[in-house]
C-alpha cells in the first residue's frame, strides 16, 4: 500500500509566509493591516472588468500580455521588451530567484524587509544573508557586498518601515556589484523618488512594481518588472506560460493608464500619513517618517502587543510581528481620514 | 560598470515552453488549435465578474482561496483541506515539481504528452525520462517504474493524443509506485471516466484539473490539485502567498456550482467529436478514438505540414508539431458545428 510521497526536506522545514489577517465577508472591521490603498481602484480599471467579453474569458490570453508592456512601455518610457509581468509582484519575485539563483548560491537583504524574501529562497534550497540596516535605515552598502551573494533584493521604500534609500545610495551599490540588484519598489508610488533611471543607465539594476497599492487592486494580482531586455527574455523562459488573466491584462492597462485618477489618491494618502504621523507623535508614539502608505509607530511603553489586541477588540485592525527589533512596534496602514479618525479614538486615552 | 547578472545555466540551456498560436484581437480566424471549449462560460460566472465589488479588488484576496475550495468540497465529495487552488493548472504542475522534486531527481512521464513537462523540470534541474506510450496508447507501466523517477506526471486524457487510461490500470500503477503520481486531468470533462476515486484512496496520487477547457474559462487562469491534505499543507507552503486573484475565485467557483450548464457544453463537444471523427476518417485521415476536445489524425499522405499551412491561409488554425513521431499529423480542436464544417470545407477536395 503506498504511502504519502517525500517532500522536499527544504520544504519541510520551510516556515510558511504568513500573510495578513483578512477579515471574512461581511465583517465590520477598519483594516489597517495589510497595506491595501484606502481608496476604489480607477473607475476606468473597473469599466474593463464590467464590460468584460466572454470570448476574452474563453480563449487564452496573450502569454506577455502585451497590451499592457505597450501601455508600461509608453508610461515608463522604457521599451516593450523590458516589462516582464507576473501575478503579482510575488511571482516576479520568485521568478527572479528561480532565474538567476541557484541552489546553494547566496540571497543578500537589508534587514527587517518584507518576510517574503527568506521564504522564496528556502523554498529554492538558496541560503540567505540578512544584512542590519545602518543607522538611520541607510543601505549597508559595504556589508551587503561582502556577503558573496548573486543576488540583492531590497524593498524601497522598505516595508516595514517605510523609510526609503535614495536613488544615488542604490547607484553607489549598484556599481560596485557583479550581481542582480532588485529593487523592489511595491510602495513607490507613495514616495518622492523611484529608481527607474537606474534601470535605463545599468544592466544589474531590476525593478519590481505591483498593483496591489498605489493602484487599489490588491484583488487583482498583477505586477511586473522593469529590467534590461536580455534578462526579461530569459525570465520568461522561467514563468508559467500563461501567468496573467485575461482581465487583469485589461484592468491593469486601464488603471496604468489613469494616471491621473492614481495620482489624486496617493496624495490624498499622503496628506493624511502626515496628518496621521503627527497625531501619534501626540499621543506618545514614535514615528518613523515613512515614504509609504503606512507608518512604523514605537508604542509608548513598548507595549505593541497589547495594544494590537486591544485595537482588534474595538475592530480596528492594524500589524504586529513578534520578532526582534519590532516587537515593540505597530505597522499601521494610512487609511482615509475617517478610517484614521477611527483608529485614533481607538488609542487608550 | 556592471554587466548583465548571470543566469542560471539550466535556464540559459532550456528550451521555453511555445504555446499555441493567439490571433491578435478582431482576426477573423476560426481558432482549433488550442483546445478551448468552443462554447461561452457559464453566464453565473459572467455575472459573478461583471458584478465585483470594487472593495473587493482593492483588498488582498483569500490565501488559500476558501470560497472555491468549499465549493470544490461539495462539488467533488471531498474535504476542504484536499484542494489547492492555482494561476492554472500550469501553476499546480510548478508547485508540485518544486515540492516533489530536489534539483538532480527524476521526473517520468509517457511521451509524447503535454510539452510542459519537460520545460517545468529542467528549469528546476531535474532530469526527465520520457517513456514511449506502449501500443494501442496504453500507459508504461513497468518502464515508468523502472525509471528510478520521484514522480510521474501523466495527462489522461493524454495530449495530444486524446486517448485515456482507464482508472483500473492508473490504480495498478500507484499501488506499484512510492512516489508521488500526478494524474493531470485537463481534459477529463470530456471523458467517460476520472480518477477522483483514486485520490480518495491512495495517499500518492493526485489528480490537477482546469477550467480552461471544460469551463470555457482559459483566459481566468484558474486551476485546482486534489490530493491527501498533508500534501496540500506542503504545497501550500510553496505557492505564492495570494496566487488566486479574487474575480477567478468568485468566477470559478460560480462555474463550477453550474455543473448543468458544463455539462451541456460538454455533451455538445462530445457529439460533435464524433461527427468530426467520421467525417475526417471519410476523407482519408487515421483519426486517434478521443477522450478529449480535440482529436489527433494523421493526414493523408503524411502532409500534415502542407495542411495546416494550406488551413492557416483559409482562416483556419489547427496545431501542428514538427516533433518526432507528430510530424504526420495535425491536432484540431472540436469546434462548434459551424466551425467543424468549416475546418471540413477548407480541405483539399
């Protein structure tokens, strides 16, 4: 009689990513946890889905989805063949570490970052090297390039933290570095830079771009990356052949092409994660200044814990991750005033 | 100045996966080459699209897509925690070979079958040992045993040949194997049997199934595994956090809750297979008996090349491999009438 198969020991022993908590249908709960942009998606991105053709839904879609790279192409001023898209930026991600990292080679990352990073290489049998932040959340140039890694992944702005490196800081490292240099930029559009030049200028340098923030459609699952040609040609080889739907090709051109419907929410999200800043400093917390759409918030006392529950209690979601260095601290996302509004009278008095 | 990051050479050397042609939007072509269901997708699922909530693309969707798995459940007379949900089917081939499988084992399959296989693995440094078909396209079972494979992927119904084993002889080979037997059911709406009983009996066999055939939903990006809940749990660990997108969970789970509808498009396909059938035997092709939506025939003459160049020029495409043992024959689709009369008319006379 047979029995289970074998797993992979690498997969064994791999500790799953644990997403957000996501709140069930119908529940009443002002989440602020995971990041989502408070505001609809384009009412242009919603069009494509309603008015969605039924041989569109039969037939395969375009394997490169290729009405959107034209649309990205002509956004970004980049050409078509430097747009690689994936099902969600996770997937660019994974199929960026199943390219260009083999089993045993090296994975550097400034540390605390998204906890997606160890997780995608364990799972390809690749070892990670977890570099501190510098004072000052600063790029630790010089140790990131002494861990003998293949590949650099890092978040800008970073999550959780929000705090961002500047352009010049990932040229410096950009050049000194024989490898791939991925700059996951899942929260720019919050921010004041990006580092779309340094794609044009140097051939190691990728980004990483989703849909899942500034555009509003976390639901969707679509993102992609801007990268020199060469390498996009061979990322594609790695991907599944037909990794985006139909209609998210469609509603991801349309909100892209919105630009200025996106634009009118991410100030509105600024705005308020000023406001928002300020009012927790108030209050006793320390803030970090953040170039995304959450905020990093040392409680006073130190008491993140209880009061993520306390927060819960009165349906008020926000993010706490017991590990070291944050366990002190809530990741909160930037809601709409009222949703801000909420959260703060939800603080103990 | 950096230079372009090295690539792994298993991806350098792979050959990518080519799927099947797509003509560009508003071609006048009738379309046999890639084995869509000819007809439209359930109309629940075109109103579970067309009806989104916009709250519902802005928030990050299910992890483990929980709607569809309880329907899946209920539809399939298994529990929950048996179905892992993908971005296709292709998605649920990657998970399993990057759960299954350490870089150096071995996967086994009959060939010639689905030309995924093979690209999924070497991407992932795996060997492959394909195993003729034995006569009469009965499954090799003593030959796939002796491989010294980890697992053994198998499409039954097989492309591109249609044909299937019966469950009788899949079961003889799983209570012969120790690892793991994926029986990839693509096509399986169009059969007479499956091989569900078998999952709920052997903890090694899994059977992975679509809605881009059956479900007229190729361009959703849905597909779902079935298998013993230890293997699910693993797997999960492995896929991309959130790799359902929510519309596909609402419209997946809606067409697969119209069983009558799919049936209906399924009986249609199947009546005009056998029409088709007779009517290329009439004109001289070797028709392979089908178990699918498409059949396999040898041309006349062995001019298959000739014949689909000749069918592309009148607005017909058929799929054409210029493979060992395929060069002979053309795979078409099973079209609506309208389209199988077109395909016959567009003949040589």
């Amino acid at each position: 009689m047979p029995r289970l198969p074998q797993i992979r020991p690498n997969v064994l022993r791999m500790a799953p990513y644990v997403p957000g908590e996501q709140p069930g249908p119908g529940e009443r709960i002002i989440k602020l946890n995971t990041n989502e942009n408070p505001f609809p998606p384009s009412p242009r991105a919603l069009a494509a889905i309603r008015s969605i053709d039924p041989d569109i839904l039969r037939r395969y879609p375009s394997p490169t989805a290729e009405l959107f790279r034209a649309t990205a192409a002509r956004v970004h001023g980049v050409s078509a063949d430097m747009i690689l898209t994936g099902n969600g930026s996770d997937e660019i991600l994974s199929i960026t570490v199943r390219t260009f990292l083999d089993p045993g080679d090296t994975l550097a990352y400034p540390d605390p970052t998204y906890s997606l990073y160890p997780v995608l290489a364990e799972s390809c049998g690749i070892r990670v090297v977890a570099v501190p932040w510098e004072p000052g959340w600063q790029l630790p140039v010089q140790t990131l390039l002494a861990s003998g890694a293949r590949a650099i992944f890092f978040a800008n702005p970073n999550a959780p933290t929000g705090t961002a490196v500047r352009p010049a800081a990932v040229r410096e490292l950009a050049l000194a570095f024989a490898g791939l240099l991925l700059v996951d930029e899942a929260y720019v559009d919050f921010a004041d830079e990006n580092c779309l030049d340094l794609v044009r200028e140097l051939p190691n340098v990728m980004i990483c771009r989703t849909f899942s923030k500034g555009y509003s459609l976390a639901g969707l699952r679509f993102g992609y990356a801007i990268a020199a040609a060469p390498l996009v040609a061979e990322m594609t080889k790695v991907k599944d052949s037909y990794n985006c739907d139909a209609i998210s090709i469609l509603a991801a051109s349309a909100a892209l092409e919105d630009q200025d419907y996106a634009r009118d929410t991410w100030q509105a999200v600024r705005a308020e994660r000023s406001r928002l800043a300020a009012e927790l400093g108030q209050r006793g917390f320390d803030v970090v200044p953040s170039q995304a759409n959450f905020l990093l918030a040392t409680c006073p006392g130190g008491l993140a814990a209880d009061l993520y529950r306390s927060l819960k209690a009165k349906g008020v979601l926000v993010r706490y991750f017991a590990k070291p260095g944050l366990a002190d601290k809530l990741r909160i996302t930037v809601g709409t005033a009222a949703q801000n509004d909420a959260l703060l009278a939800a603080l103990p008095g």
